[in-house]
C-alpha cells in the first residue's frame, strides 16, 4: 500500500488500492487455509490490514514526497559525476 501510495495522488486511487491490497491478505490467508500444512489466521487478517491502513496513511504525510525529493538528488548527483 505504501509503495503504490507513493506513485498516485491521494484519492478514489489509493481507496482502490487500499481494498485490492486487502482483498489480496484475505485471499492469500483462505489459501492458507487450504494447504495441509498452514493455517488460516483471524489474527494475520487484522494485522494484515493494519499494515494497508498504516501504509494509506503514511502515504498521506509529507513522507510521500521523500522519493521524489530522493530521485531529484540521485539524478543532480549523477550529473556531477557523469558530466
């Protein structure tokens, strides 16, 4: 959830991305459950989604800007280096 907040813009996008993110723990945790040799969890559904809502909200502090800000200093680096 974290890394795709960090490419799209707050919005309906990252409530897409909150519920497939999800909807991908429920299924991985059924599957689980299924095998002969795991099983399925209640608690790794919560911290599952604990997980998605820390990374929704993280993507909504300044922090989502610490790539970009990263990538320009790596570039202008690279332009030194290079040039």
């Amino acid at each position: 959830m974290l890394w795709f907040g960090f490419i799209y813009l707050p919005g309906k996008a990252h409530l897409q991305i909150g519920a497939g993110s999800t909807l991908i723990g429920i299924t991985m945790e059924i599957l689980q459950g299924l095998t002969g040799y795991r099983s399925f969890e209640c608690t790794d559904l919560i911290y599952n989604f604990l997980g998605v809502m820390a990374g929704w909200l993280l993507a909504r502090t300044r922090l989502s800007m610490a790539l970009i800000h990263l990538e320009k200093a790596l570039a202008h680096l690279k332009r030194q280096v290079f040039d």
